[in-house]
C-alpha cells in the first residue's frame, strides 16, 4: 500500500506515515506548527484502509477498531472496504451475510462518531468483466472535527483501467465569519410590533456634534431600531420550493421505512426482514416516480418565459469561477487584490472637525421619505443588516416620525455617518473571458443598506428640486 503527497504539500506540513502492523492498512499524519485548515489542531490524519475477504467469503480483513479510531483531531477514513451496506448502496437488495458483515464496521464508526461522506447510492465501483453489479465499496468517513472542513465528495474524474472510479475528497477551512440565521422578513410580528413602534421616541442629535459624537450617536439609534425588528422576526425556513413533488403519501413512508428497519433488526425474523425490504424499496422507488412525475409536469408547463430557467434545471449551475491572481495564496491575500482593484486606494476625506447646521436646508417632512420608499423595489436585495424596502415601508406607515428623527440631522449637517456605509460585496465573473486569473476578468455587485439608499434618494430629489429652480 503506497500513498502520494504533493510537493508543494510537503513544503508547508509533515507528512509521517504510520503502519498499523497490517498490510492493508497505511495512515498519514499531517502536522504543522500552524493550525491546520484554519482550525485550531495542529495534527490531521488519513487512514486509507483495504479489505481483503477470507477464504470463506465471510469475513473481512482487519477489525473495525483499528479501521475506525476514536481520535480528538480531525480524521478521514477511506479505502475499498468491500462492504455493502443500506446506508451507502439503499437500493441495493442485500444478503443476510453482506448486512452482518458489514454491521459491526458501520456501528463501529457511529461509535466513534464518524460520519460517511458517500452520498447514497453512487456507484464507485463498475465491474469490466462477470455479471457483478456496480456497487458502492470504496467508502470515506469523516469524524466531527473534520466535518466542518468538508467542502466535497465527487466521483467526476476520468476512468482509469480499473474498474474503481477516482474520487476526489475536497477540504476547505471553515468560514471565519459564520452566516446568522436568515430572517423571513415576511412573518414580521407587526401585530406585536405596532404598539412599540408608536410609542418610540429617537433621541434627539447634537446641535453642534462633532463627526464621530454624530457616529455614535447614529449608530446606537439604529442598531437599537434594527434589534427589534430582529427580535419580532422570524427565522426562516425551507420553502416548498426546495422539495418540489414531495406529497404526504411520501411523508407517510419515510415514518415507516425506519420503523419496519428498526423492528427486522430488533426480531430478526425472515418476514420481518421482507416487510423492511418491501418499506424500503417502496419509498425510493415512491420518490424516484414522484421526481419523475414534477419533472414532466413541469416541462409540459414550459412556457417562452420559463426556457431558461428549464434549461438551467436540465444542464444545471456552471461551477462559479474565482479569481486566482499571481502571488494571492491565501483567502486574505485574494481579498486585498480584490479590494485594491475595484476600490483603489484614494486620500481619505478630512471631514471638518465640527459639523455646523446648513441654515439653507430645508427641514425633512415625512412626505419626502415616504416618497422615497415609494421608490424603493421591495424585491431588491438588502444589505449587511438583511433588512428589505418593505419592512423600512410597514415601519414607517406605523410611526412617520421615526425615520424623520433618525434622517433629519444628516441631511441639516450635510453629512454620511461611517455606519450607513457598510455593504456586502458579490464577486461575479464576467462571461467569454480567455482568462480568469485577473481581477479584471471579475464585476462586483455592492449591497448597502436599505436605510442608507433612501437617504440616497431623499438626497437626490432635494438636488434635482434645486436644479429646477
């Protein structure tokens, strides 16, 4: 048994290999003086693991305990393993040998809380010669320090003269800033909210702020704003979209395909078996029909508006290009080039040290800002804060004097508080390009806040109201 490590690979971690005193059997342990993928182990191990069955046919080489090691550090087990189980092949239908020689591997991974990483039912293994059938025996697992990590489990690669299909296992570090939980702006308790909201007083700006007094002060007042709206919100959850097709008749039979397996295991009986054979080829063959039929209905749908959105479900989603610029190695230095291309570096503006009131500008009347969201798509996306155009128009039709607080004193100072300037950036990729290794090759779509395009709006009637004149 042999193992293949990069060059470049070598150059940043060690590499050690460990034999476990077995033939079959070769684990690698990476380790670096830096934490490793972004995590905070400093060590990572790859168990690649082969099974070889014993002259009855019966047995596998090598225990489960030694295969499945119950480590603290993030671990990866993988290797034809010659074993067929329910839980990787589900359609398959199993001899009584295959399911209580397969069993004490899988409860020994439970045991030490690994998970497997096959997705159900993807063959790995398409025999050149005989009338064996595909299966599903070169399997990985991974343990809980190592899940988060996972990016991807694939079996795209060209076939080689085996008759294994190469698969490729994709790390990433973990997102450094977790996603909150996404709100359903729609399900706002206003009924709750309409009371509260009368009764908000904003407290009111200095006359005579200096820039970071006004900082502060606008951002404690919307923060305080933006909570409560949070806080009666709720969380959002899988549409019906995501499961098109799904109808109870299929709720009904994923309640008893476990039931009928949890039962055959438990009695062990010959009709007990066939019952929870019988559930469960029932189910998958019950959802692979329901695909089929959501599938034809909606083609016959198709209409001219719908083409390519039909087109898009039968070729599906182009891998997402991303820019990989000489001497970017790292997520952070990536984001520098970005940054530095589409918003190069310029002076930074000196405001004054004291703001002074504008005796020529107009007071704010709740008019204007209601005009302004009336502006204001409600399908537009939000910005940093989530919060979308309507909500911004049901609080207003609630209390007009709200946002006419919180807006007035900018416009009477004539300044744009740091905090209405955060803003999410979406790197997109631009089409046709022979080349995307630049940063040119790539368009940014910046989404603010939705409280700060209104100011933006209010702003922009006022100049035009002034260029009339």
């Amino acid at each position: 048994m042999a193992a293949y490590v990069h060059m470049s690979f070598l150059s940043n971690y060690t590499v050690l290999p460990r034999f476990k005193g077995v033939d079959d059997v070769l684990a690698l342990d990476i380790s670096s003086n830096e934490p490793v993928f972004g995590t905070a182990f400093h060590s990572f191990r790859v168990i690649n693991a082969y099974s070889t069955n014993t002259a009855n046919n019966r047995v596998h080489s090598g225990s489960p305990e030694v295969r499945f090691p119950d480590l603290g550090f993030p671990l990866l087990v993988l290797g034809d393993l010659k074993i067929h189980n329910p839980l990787s092949d589900p359609l398959r239908h199993f001899s009584h040998r295959e399911i209580s020689s397969s069993t004490p591997y899988f409860e020994k991974a439970a045991e030490s809380g690994l998970a497997l990483l096959n997705p159900p039912g993807e063959y790995t293994r398409f025999p050149l010669v005989g009338n064996a059938r595909p299966s599903v025996i070169d399997l990985a697992f991974a343990n809980p320090p190592l899940l988060p990590l996972m990016k991807s489990w694939e079996a795209s690669l060209h076939s080689t003269v085996s008759d294994h299909i190469p698969i490729t296992i994709t790390l990433a570090a973990p997102s450094l800033n977790q996603q909150p939980p996404r709100l359903h702006w729609a399900d706002t308790d206003w009924e709750t909210l309409d009371p509260i909201f009368k009764g908000i007083k904003v407290p009111a700006a200095l006359t005579w702020p200096i820039p970071p007094q006004l900082d502060e002060w606008m951002s404690e007042s919307l923060n305080c704003l933006v909570a409560l709206l949070k806080e009666h919100t709720a969380v959002s959850r899988p549409s019906h979209h995501s499961k098109p097709g799904w109808t109870p008749h299929l709720s009904i039979l994923r309640r008893e395909y476990p039931k009928t397996a949890r039962a055959a295991r438990k009695h062990d009986s010959l009709h007990m078996r066939e019952v929870a054979g019988t559930s469960k080829a029932g189910y998958f063959k019950a959802i692979k029909a329901a695909k089929n039929k959501h599938w034809s209905s909606f083609l016959l749908a198709a209409n001219p508006q719908s083409l390519w959105t039909t087109k898009r479900f039968a070729y599906g989603r182009a891998q997402p290009r991303f820019p990989s610029p000489p001497g970017a190695e790292t997520i952070l230095q990536m984001n520098n080039v970005l940054l530095e291309h589409f918003f190069p570096s310029k002076e930074p503006f000196s405001p004054p040290p004291r703001l002074r009131p504008n005796k020529s500008a107009p007071p704010l009347t709740p008019d204007e800002i209601a005009a302004a969201l009336s502006k204001c798509s409600p399908t537009s996306a939000p910005g940093p804060d989530g919060i979308p155009y309507f909500t911004w128009k049901q609080g207003n039709q609630i209390n007009r004097s709200i946002l006419v607080h919180i807006l007035a004193p900018l416009v009477l100072l004539g300044y744009h508080p740091a905090s209405l300037k955060s803003s999410n950036g979406v790197v997109l990729d631009k089409p046709g390009k022979p080349s995307y290794k630049s940063a040119s090759s790539f368009r940014i779509i910046v989404l603010i806040r939705t409280i700060s395009k209104v100011l933006e709006r209010i702003i922009a009637a006022c100049l035009l109201a002034a260029a009339r004149l």
